[in-house]
C-alpha cells in the first residue's frame, strides 16, 4: 500500500474494525507515528477481514473433507529383493547428487529456547551428552563431515524469524560459523502475522508497534523466494533441498537413499515418516486426501480413523510425521510463481501486549491468537510424494521441554543409546544396566564416525567402554 497520512489510516482502520490501533496516537513521537503508519500501510486488511471470520473466530478443529485412506509409503529396510535393488540404486544416486553439490541442508530456525528456560535461539542450546555441543554446532559438524566424505562444501539455509535473526548472526559469527565457510552459510528472516484477541482485534506490542509472530515453519517456502535463497540455488547448481527443523538432534541431514528414492520418484516433495506410539500420538498424521499425500494433526483427526486398525494389529493411519523433508528446488519456485498461500492455523497462545489503557499485560494465561502455516500443507500440491520410514531412535529426537517428553533430557538418551547401538553393530562390546538402557555416556564426533560401517574401520581408535564412564570420541 502507498504512503498515506493519520486520516486515510484512521478511515481505512474503521471500514475494518481495528481502528484501536491509533488509540494512543497523540502519544507517539513524530517518528514512532510513521513508524506506525509503515506498519499499518503493510497490513492486508481486507485478507485480515477474511482471517478473523474463518479462522481467529472460530474455535474448533478443522474438519477433514475428502476420502481419507492410509498412504502407500517405503518401508526403513527393503521387503524384497525387487526393493533392495530399488534401494541400491537409490542410495548410488542419493551419493551422485550429494557429491555433485546438487542437495543443499536447510534448517528452520526461528525458534527460541523458553520453553528450555534458555534466552537465545534454540539453534544455541547445547544438547550433546559429553561436550554440551549446541545443535547448530551438531549440524555444522555433520556438514563438515559431509563435505570431507563427498569432496565438496554443501551449502547451508538457515531460516530464522525477525525475533532471533540478529542474534543467530552473532552466534554464527562468534563461533567463526563452526568451522565452516561463511560464504556457505545462507542466514535469512522468515515472514510474520500479526496477533488477534479472541473477539478478532490486532493486539498492539507497544503503543507505536503492531504485535507479530513468525508466520510457522510453512513460511519457509515463501522465505526461500524473498530472501533471494532460492536464486542463490539455481546459481549453485542446487536441485534438492534437505529440510529440517532445529530442534531435532538425531537428524540425517544427507541421506542418500532420501535424496535417491525422491528423485526416482519423481516427487516434488518427500517425507520421512515414523510408526506412531499410539492412536492420538501428538505428532501429524500421513495420509491420503482424494488421493494426494497429506498429513492431518493428531488433533483434528476423528477418533474413529486414529483408532482404526488393520488385520494385523498395526493402526491404519499409523505414520507420524517428523517434519523431514526433501524439496525440489524447482517445486518452490512454482509455487511462488502462482502467488501461493498456504492455509493458516489457529493456535492460542500466551501474548505480551498493552492493554486499552496503554498498559503492558505479561500473561501467565492464553490471552490471544497466533495464526500460522504449516510446511507440510504443501504436500497436496505436489506431484508423486513419496514417504520413507525411519526408525525414531536414530533420526528422531526433538528438544522441545526442558524435561519430560521430547526434552533435552531424552533427546540426550537418545544420542547416546544411538551411538551405543552404532558401537556394537561395529562390534565393541557397550555396558548396559539390567533393563537394558547403556550404562555410559558416550559421544561420537560426526568426524569420528557417521554410522556402524565407519566405526569398523576405526576399531583400533576405541577404548574399551567401562560402566558409568565418560567416552567421547573424535
């Protein structure tokens, strides 16, 4: 929208409802007022109109329309001989295409570490059992050592939000990029939306500042096209992208076999998946909607499809997904070629604002609405998606809690019950409590070893393993 003064603001706000945003305008310097109005001229209001009558308003699940069938997908290990030459010659190309440099990492990290009690970017909370790596410092190494083992410097997307972008540049630069090339890293904002009370009202932040939250993992894909990110590939020689979020410290970043099958495929868009716990495990459901690929939240899928099984047992919507996907390049540039929007999300959430009179509100209670998108709303729009299991325990362990399920805690089980599990298929006998569970902590550097067949090389470089000891090796 064009530039315009206090009284075009003042009637445009009406015609919409929110015309509370210039409540304190006599109150504002001269340059918070134009602030302001920048802020104001950004606003599609008109779209707003429509987001608070279909969406901020309206308080229940979304409802599933469509046939709903459980989707064809590729189980973690070949079923047949047919398959494991499928998977051979996947892997053979996923290899080809890595070392060619046409597969780039990218992350999406805009999220911070409240939740874990720690001020600054979750991408700088350390999470390794041994030496406290923080995941960023986990994932630059794992693309070092793919740099080393397919003879080429991948490149690296990070996606922050406007919330943590300037610190997740200090933290990068800090810490000299963790070893790699900065002019290999790629760090860029992710878009925002701003926040709704319950009765549909633009909150305000501060007097002079319209209250805004990152626009979900799904802006991702529009991110890509502003930042110049995807202009970046396509002058790179970059034809896949391999996302994934930042809180998941067991991710394979490049899995030949993803990057293989995808392609063989002919997918657009790729995900992995894992068997579910339960029913009404709190992670989306994969499935197919009138015959495309779509995941459905654990919250908006009926009782009487999450609970429905198959003559063997096995849950018939039983695949969860974990947010890992592989991307066509070419998919994304599409899809902003049309001018897409993905479907917004309610979500209700605790809210810093000013209340009526001006005064900043610190809730300890849900007292507003965020919208926002999600990345595997794409799916539907893709041609041929193809899903891969995986085995939870060794690409899955987010760090979402501090405690508890999916916290830093468990993620760090998981790494050292992967790694323990890595050093016996390799042959090194690992102690283990009575139930099980290893009775150590160990750590493996990703220049030491990214899997079993690598350790075995390496026998001669592992100390024996004592109960209750340290082991890190690198």
């Amino acid at each position: 929208m064009a530039k315009f003064d206090v009284g075009r603001a003042k009637r445009l706000l009406a015609n919409h409802g929110q015309e509370h945003l210039l409540r304190f305008w006599n109150e504002l310097t001269a340059q918070q007022q134009r602030a302001l109005l920048a802020q104001i001229g950004e606003l599609d209001l008109a779209k707003i109109d429509e987001w608070v009558a279909k969406i901020v308003l309206s308080g229940g699940p979304s409802v599933v329309k469509g046939k709903i069938e459980a989707p064809a997908y590729y189980k973690a290990t070949p079923q047949d001989e047919r398959q494991m030459e499928l998977y051979t010659k996947a892997e053979a190309l996923g290899k080809k295409e890595i070392s060619q440099g046409r597969v780039a990492a990218f992350v999406v990290a805009g999220g911070q570490g409240t939740r874990l009690g720690f001020d600054g970017p979750k991408g700088d909370f350390p999470v390794s059992p041994v030496k406290n790596k923080t995941l960023f410092q986990l994932f630059a190494e794992q693309i070092r050592a793919a740099s080393k083992k397919y003879g080429l410097n991948p490149r690296w997307y990070i996606m922050t939000s406007p919330l943590n972008y300037q610190a997740t540049c200090e933290v990068f630069k800090t810490n000299k990029h963790y070893g790699l090339s900065p002019e290999d890293v790629f760090i860029f904002e992710q878009g925002a939306l701003p926040n709704f009370s319950a009765d549909g009202k633009i909150l305000l932040a501060d007097k002079a500042t319209i209250s805004c939250s990152p626009d979900g993992h799904g802006g991702s894909l529009k991110a890509l096209y502003k930042s110049g990110a995807l202009d970046d590939m396509k002058h790179r020689g970059i034809e896949y992208i391999s996302y994934f979020q930042v809180d998941n410290s067991l991710i394979n970043i490049f899995d030949p076999l993803f990057v293989g099958l995808h392609i063989l495929a002919e997918s657009q868009m790729s995900s992995k998946a894992v068997i579910k716990t339960g029913p009404k495990e709190r992670v989306g459901n994969f499935c197919m909607v009138d015959g495309r690929v779509t995941v459905i939240e654990y919250s908006d899928l009926p009782d009487e499809l999450a609970e429905a099984k198959n003559p063997d047992g096995s849950y018939v919507l039983g695949l969860g997904s974990i947010a890992i996907h592989m991307i066509s390049r070419s998919f994304v540039e599409r899809l902003n070629a049309k001018g897409f929007a993905l479907p917004l999300h309610r979500a209700v959430k605790e809210i810093p604002c000013i209340d009526a009179d001006g005064n900043h509100v610190q809730p300890t209670r849900p007292n507003g609405i965020k919208l926002e998108t999600f990345v595997f709303d794409a799916l539907p729009l893709a041609k041929n998606s193809m899903i891969l299991e995986t085995h939870r325990e060794r690409e899955f362990a987010p760090v979402k809690n501090a405690t508890g399920t999916d916290s830093v805690e468990s993620a760090r089980r998981m790494m050292i019950a992967r790694w323990a599990d890595w050093l016996e298929e390799a042959g090194v006998k690992v102690p283990r409590k009575a139930d099980g569970s290893v009775d150590a902590v160990i750590e493996i550097a990703h220049s030491f070893a990214a899997g079993p067949n690598e350790l075995k090389d390496k026998l001669d470089k592992i100390p024996e393993i004592k109960p209750s000891q340290s082991v890190y090796l690198q």
